[in-house]
C-alpha cells in the first residue's frame, strides 16, 4: 500500500523524504521502512486512538533504557526537534521512528535448537532489567485492559459456543495465572519469531514493543511457546512444543528467575491467546489486509477456541513447568 497522507506530512519531522517511504504491511500501525541521513531506519504511525502519548513515551523509555543496559533492542531515533514522538491534531496522529536493527526474519523451519537457546534468553534479559528498573514517567496500561476477551460478543455476537468457550478461558486464566505483586512487570506480550531479527553471527534483536504492558511475567514467557508450535502445522504440537522448550527455557533461565505458575497456568494463557487472535482478526484487521490465509486463520481460530482445543498437550507442559 503507499504511505498515507500523514505518513507523507510526518516523515520530514524526523529528516526523511516521504518519496522514499515503503510500507512493510503491519496491522495495527503503519510501519514504514525508509533510507535516512544515519542509515535504514522505521517509520511508524499511529493513528488517533490506538495510543496515547503517554503510551508511546513509555515504549520509549523502556527501550532507551534497555540500550543502555547493553540488550539488543530496537534504538528510538529522535524528530528533528529532538523529541521522541510527533504528534498531529487531537486526538494525536503519533509518529516514532527507530534505527532498523540488523537481520532478517526466519521462517519458522529455519529456527535451530541454538536460535530457540538465543530466544529465551533475550526474554530472561527483558524480564531481568524489568525487575529492577522503575519507569521515569506514566507507566504503560494493564495486561487485563489489552487483551480481548471482553470483546468477543462484538466480533461473534450470535456464536454462542465461541462466546461460552471464551467465558471459560478468561475463568481459567482468573484461577491460575499469578498476579501477585512479585510476579507482575513490564512485558513485551508479543515476543514471537517475526518480532525478532536475526544477524549471520545467530545475534537476535528484540522490535514491535508496541503492546508492551504491565502483566505477569509468565505470560510473557509463555507467548513464544504458542507461536512455536501454532507457526508449524506440518507438526505435532507435543513435538514441535518439546523441540522448542528445551533450549528456550535453558536460555531464559540462564537470564532471570522462572515466573511463578505451572502447567494449568501456562495452558490459561496459550488458550487466551488463541482466543484473543480469533477475536483481534475481526475487529483490528483492516480490510484491505484480508486475503485467503487470513480468513482461513480466522476461522480456525474460531474453531479451536469453540472445541476447547489445548495448544499443547498437558503432559509436554508438566514436563517443562510442572504440577499446576
């Protein structure tokens, strides 16, 4: 798609030509890449509503001060002014821009056990500096504020099993995800393989903190997992999830402590994941992004969250998390 018109207005704040601005087909935000003075660089535009700038400064904040404690991150690159967002009219049309980091995304078949080791330990480093590090300003919103089950009679209103099997995910995830105060953090919520780059040396760069929230910590260790296994559909799930949980959890206990919760919880958050995209595809997709893959994604998605389908089986998480 070509840029937006704000897009176009925007770019300049920050020194690139908008003639040379190319999306790279994200949902949620326009994403665009673009050649400026000091190297490739990201462009991104949010439209009126989906953050505040309260929001958007955290993101940034957190990322700065991941830069600075040596973890590979995406680097905010500053507007012309040096402030770190635009913002046009109000409600704000937000404009960031970042340095783009260094690699490439894999295809899930390219990913090796030691790829999966260098994963879990770019979370056990996220969730290490998050336990120590107190925000300079507003904070981002909750984890129970982003997710979006209390939408689901909006996307499928006259589907009741769907409604009655998302009612039962949200009972489960109140029952066994720890909330405590020790167990909740900044979290990335999105960490899966296309949001990390990978260099020729193996180096893995974390980007897209856009729906960073205070939540557990387990549910930020727990998402990789889901995308592990729901990327790769010519698998068994139970292998594709043991092939993936060995090195991952040895990389991410190299780097911080092991989130409270066990087995039912971490089942909780895979089936509240698979119920949040069922959900997110028909209400925050743009139409004009739909084509055959995604409707055929979102009616699976339905379907498995109506059957009470388990991402992974039970035995392969009491392997890894234990009882619970």
């Amino acid at each position: 798609m070509p840029p937006s018109a704000a897009a176009r207005r925007l770019a300049p704040r920050f020194g690139f030509d908008p003639d040379r601005l190319e999306d790279l087909g994200a949902f949620e935000s326009e994403v665009l890449a673009v050649d400026g003075a000091a190297g490739p660089a990201i462009l991104k535009v949010m439209a009126p509503g989906h953050r505040t700038p309260d929001e958007v400064r955290a993101e940034v904040d957190w990322l700065l001060a991941l830069r600075a404690a040596g973890v590979r991150v995406a680097r905010p690159l500053p507007a012309l002014d040096g402030t770190w967002l635009v913002l046009e009219d109000d409600p704000p049309t937000i404009a960031v821009a970042y340095e783009r980091a260094p690699g490439r995304h894999l295809p899930p078949d390219a990913w090796t056990p030691d790829l999966f080791r260098a994963h879990g330990e770019v979370v056990g480093r996220l969730q290490a500096h998050a336990r120590g590090w107190t925000p300079p300003g507003p904070r981002r919103r909750g984890w129970r504020e982003a997710h979006a089950l209390a939408r689901a009679p909006e996307a499928l209103p006259d589907d009741g099993d769907f409604l009655e099997a998302v009612a039962e995910v949200a009972a489960r995830v109140d029952a066994t995800v720890p909330e405590a105060p020790a167990d909740l953090g900044l979290v990335h919520t999105d960490l899966h393989a296309w949001n990390l780059l990978v260099d020729d040396a193996g180096r893995i760069t974390a980007i897209d903190f856009d729906d960073a929230v205070v939540g557990p910590y387990l549910y930020d260790l727990v998402i990789p997992l889901y995308y592990a296994v729901a990327t790769r559909l010519d698998r068994d799930p139970g292998e594709a999830a043991d092939a993936f949980l060995g090195p991952y959890l040895a990389g991410f206990d190299a780097r911080a402590p092991r989130p409270a919760g066990g087995a039912d919880a971490v089942a909780a958050i895979l089936a509240l994941r698979q119920a949040d995209l069922a959900i997110f595809v028909r209400l925050d997709v743009p139409e004009e992004r739909w084509d055959d893959g995604l409707r055929a994604a979102a009616v699976r998605l339905r379907d498995r969250t109506a059957a009470r389908h388990e991402v992974v089986p039970r035995e392969v998480l009491r392997a890894h998390f234990g009882e619970g």
